[in-house]
C-alpha cells in the first residue's frame, strides 16, 4: 500500500470552496441528528400518549424499547450516508465511501481490534471508579436503566445484544467519525482538533450528562483509531470492540443467566 492510499486526509479542495464543502457535509450530519430524535418521537408517541407514565416506571414493552433502541440509530445512519452520496464532494461515483473514508484494510480492522480492546482496558476501570464516585444507581448508561429488571425472550434478548453489539456503534461511528469528521475536515481544520471536537461531540449526544466524562474516555480510543488510518473501518471495529462485553452482560441480565 502506497502511503497516498492509506493517507487520512481529504481530497485537496479549494480555499474558496472548503466553507460550502464542509457545510454540506454539515447539513448531511444535522439531517441524520434529526432523522434519529424524530424517529424516537415516532416510536415513542403511540404508548406514551395514551399512557405517559410508561417512560417513568420502566413500562415501555420490550418490543418498542427494541424498536427504540435499532430504528433512529439505523434510519440516521442511512440518512448520513445517503446523504454524503448526494452532497459529498468529488466525483460521485464511490462518494459515500470515500468522503465517509470507509474501506475494507485488513491492517485498518487491526488497529481497530487493539484499539477496541485497548479502550476496554482503559474504560472497564474507568467504570468502576466512576460508580464508586456517583454510585452504582447514577452511574448505569440509559439502555441499563431501560432493561433494568426485564427478563426477555431469547429472540428479543439476541435482538438486544446485537444492537448494542454492532447495529449502534456502526450507526453512531457513520455519524460522528463520519460525517461530522469529514464535515470539519473539509473546512481545513487541524486533524487533532477534529478529532477532539468529534470525541466531545460524541459524549454531549447522548444526553447523558451525568456520565459524560464516562464517555468522553470512550471515545479517545474510537477516535485514535479514525485519527491514526483514516480509515471509519478502524473506529466502528474499535467501538463494536469496546461495547461487546456490556452487550454480553445486557444478554445475560435479559435471560436470567445473571441477576439484574
């Protein structure tokens, strides 16, 4: 591989149109932002509008929750790239991929395993202190708290797994080290700061305030890894990584297999 191949960067653009490249490319990662509150409205508007006590009590059906937890991240992540394909720069054929700088690397995916497990080795301390400093009842992410004391049918407990497993870090990566990366990068800026800003925005979309430095510490490993191979590949292995163990206890929690 040629060191043009595997270089991170854009495809050089014009000064005079860097701001209009990097705002379309903006508008696309808004749009997919969009698509996934509006989505969770949809999802959520038919059982809480008869009942709006189901989003305090936990009462929301496992399907529903499922339904929550796999279509706005899905449907955003479509739109994302949907999106890069029609407003992206360069010729259009191939445009997706290339502005969100995906490609199949062998030498990419392995960056990406031993940054994922290196995050896990960074982040499963990292946890624990943090429960100890909050407590254990603050310091459990939103899909904990929403399968808190479930036990689920084999079918939705494997439906579970695999969207915190990899349906959502591939969505949320296509998104953020995506779009959004591509978007500041066509607007010149350092890729340092790319990647900072990227890994900040990250952890405030959650909307999970109290566990924001949590995440933040997440996403330095994902991050590295789109930083270090250009290569979105490299994250989404990282970040598919970093959640499989979470995955496996949501499993095991939600067929009985562990207490809850």
């Amino acid at each position: 591989m040629t060191v043009a191949e595997n270089d991170p960067s854009p495809p050089a653009t014009p000064t005079a149109g860097r701001g209009r490249a990097g705002l379309l490319m903006f508008a696309v990662f808004a749009a997919a932002q969009a698509t996934m509150v509006l989505a969770s409205v949809v999802v959520l508007l038919p059982f809480t509008a008869a009942d709006p006590a189901l989003l305090d009590d936990g009462g929301l059906p496992p399907w529903p929750l499922l339904t929550l937890l796999v279509v706005p991240i899905t449907l955003a992540a479509l739109v994302a790239v949907a999106g890069t394909a029609w407003l992206g720069g360069g010729p259009r054929a191939g445009r997706a991929r290339r502005e969100l700088a995906f490609r199949w690397n062998w030498r990419d995916l392995g960056i990406g395993l031993g940054l994922g497990a290196g995050g896990l080795a960074l982040t499963l301390p990292a946890a624990a202190l943090w429960a100890r400093w909050v407590g254990d009842e603050q310091a459990t992410s939103a899909v904990g708290d929403a399968f808190a004391g479930r036990e689920l049918g084999p079918l939705p407990a494997v439906v579970a797994f695999l969207a915190v497993w990899l349906i959502a870090p591939l969505g949320e990566e296509v998104l953020f080290r995506g779009a959004l990366w591509r978007a500041l990068e066509r607007w010149g800026w350092n890729r340092w700061v790319v990647f900072a800003v990227t890994s900040a925005v990250f952890s405030l979309a959650h909307l999970e305030l109290l566990r924001t430095p949590l995440l933040l510490v997440l996403s330095i490993p994902l991050g590295l890894a789109r930083l270090l191979t250009g290569n979105l590949l490299a994250s989404v292995v990282a970040h598919q990584v970093n959640n499989f163990l979470p995955a496996v206890a949501l499993l095991l929690v939600t067929t009985g297999a562990l207490p809850g």
